[in-house]
C-alpha cells in the first residue's frame, strides 16, 4: 500500500513494563505450537536484544549532530523503547534458557559477534545498518499485527504480551532510524550496502541458529518423524509465499530498495489503532497488567 508520509510522529511513548516471567509457565512451542517455527522466533528474541543495544548506541552516538530539535526527540523516543525491549528479552531469555534453549552459547556468540565486528565498523555504516535492522523489524511488525491470531494458540499470556508489545512499538517508531540516516547522510548506496549486511543477520544467521535449536534441546528430535513433520509445517508458516512471516513480506522488504522509499509508504496507522486499544485499553488492554508507567520525551529547543 502507498500513500503520502503521514508527517512525523512526535508522540511515540516509552512504556516500562513489567513481565514477571518465570520459565514454568513458558510455553516453548509459542509460535503455531511448532517447535521448529518457535525456536526460530525464541532465537531472534535472545539475538535481537544485540542488535538493539547497537541501535541504542547508534542513536545515541548520532543523535549529537542531528540540529532538528524534533529529530533530536525521536531519537530519544527510538532509544528509550529499544532500551526496554532488549532489558525485557533478557530478563525472558533468562527463563528460556531453563527450558534448554541454549542462551548462554547464543549471547557468547553475538557478543563476539557485536564486539569485534559490527561495533567496529564505520559509524556511518553502523548509521545503516541501525535504519536496515529497523526495517526488518517494522516489516515483521506490520507481518504480526496483520496476524495476530499466531500469539494466540498458546496458553502462554506473557510471551504473547511480550512479542505483541514488541511489534506495536517496531511499528510505532519505524521511520525514526530511517529519517537520521536520511537527515544525517542520504547516500543510497550506503544505504544499500546496511540493508544488506542486515538482510545477511536476519535473514540468514538468525534463522540458521534458530534451526539447530530443536536439535540441541533434544538430540532424538532428529530420529522422530513427528519432528520432520513439524520442521516441514514449520517452514511453509515461514517461507509459503502465501502467508509465512517471511515469505509473504519479500516485496515489502525489497522494497526497502526504492530510491524514494521511505517507512510510511506502508500506511499502518489503522493497524496500530486497534491494536493500542486491544494492548492499552485501562480495563481490557493484554498488556495493562503489565505496564508500569508510559511517558513521551519532551523536545528540548
Ligand atoms: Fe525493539
Ligand atoms: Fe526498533
């Protein structure tokens, strides 16, 4: 869907919450009640809280050049959010591990990972790669809020609060990475060449871990049929061209390519309406329980 940028959105607020999550309530199948689907989603949860400590520090390290006090604001928006998700995720990732997903191995990895390669890179491409990560996640938001149904097959309440909260704020602050890279640099190429290197990590190193999961956590997984089954079911929910999480969003992340794209061409305004007032609602809202206190940065002269 395309339609004119709606204009900046200056009221995108920093929601602490506060899970509580304990790992003999957690639900390891929560995606479809697969195991092979589930564990690639479990692994982006323990790989992405690296990705937005990186976009934390890329934000802020370029918020200090950016002279628009409104742009200024966002990024304290964007950095305040990505804060709360990664400190969340870790507190969840810690209850997974109990379930033998190996979290432990999988933070040691990233870490070396983050530390001695994507943090070394240029600030102008890490720029890039910050607003190419962002758009993945804005696409797999916009995947999620369109299919809400997929959080509820399991029984699990507080993951599917987790995930749910998640993709609401990916979508709420989807063009603010975009818009520093634009403002700050505008190079397509440079661009490109984040959306690329994002594109390798997201699509391709996450899953590839995600996949071995089953494996680790129960090694008979590989003699039982039931499991090749599932692995099968699994990836049409993924990859089907028709539906899957991926598959079906290719010309949305491909679009990424457009020389004049940008975030809002893919109005999803509507979609966070409702869904704000399903999450938020005072008496109603899945994620009131748990929401601790909400507050949106001012913007500073
Ligand atoms: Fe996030
Ligand atoms: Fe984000």
């Amino acid at each position: 869907m395309t339609t004119q940028n709606p204009g900046v959105n200056l009221q995108v607020p920093v929601r602490h919450m506060d899970f509580q999550f304990d790992a003999k309530d957690l639900d390891p199948k929560m995606y479809r009640n697969t195991e092979f689907a589930s564990a690639i989603f479990e692994a982006l949860s323990i790989f992405l809280t690296f990705g937005e400590d990186l976009v934390i520090d890329t934000a802020r390290y370029h918020r200090q050049f950016v002279k628009d006090p409104e742009m200024k604001q966002r990024l304290t928006a964007l950095i305040g959010q990505e804060a709360i998700h990664s400190k969340m995720h870790n507190e969840f990732n810690d209850q997974l591990a109990k379930h033998r997903f190996p979290v432990p191995l999988y933070r040691f990895l990233a870490d070396k990972v983050f530390e001695y390669g994507l943090k070394r890179l240029p600030n102008r491409m890490q720029l890039s790669l910050m607003a190419g990560i962002e758009h993945f996640t804005a696409v797999v938001a916009e995947y999620m809020m369109k299919h809400e149904e997929v959080f509820f097959e399991s029984p699990d309440e507080k993951q599917r609060a987790l995930w749910m909260w998640h993709m609401l704020e990916e979508s709420e602050h989807k063009d603010i990475a975009y818009d520093a890279f634009q403002q700050l640099s505008g190079s397509y190429s440079l661009r490109v060449s984040g959306f690329v290197m994002a594109t390798i990590i997201i699509m391709v190193l996450v899953p590839l871990a995600g996949s071995v999961i089953p494996l680790i956590r129960k090694p008979s997984n590989a003699l039982r049929p039931a499991y090749w089954k599932d692995v099968v079911f699994s990836l049409e929910l993924l990859a089907g061209r028709e539906d899957g999480v991926f598959g079906s969003t290719m010309g949305h992340v491909m679009d990424y390519l457009r020389p004049d794209f940008h975030p809002n061409d893919h109005d999803t305004t509507a979609y966070l309406d409702y869904y704000k007032d399903k999450l938020l609602h005072p008496q109603t809202g899945l994620l009131t329980p748990y929401l601790v206190r909400e507050f949106v940065p001012p913007v500073r002269a």
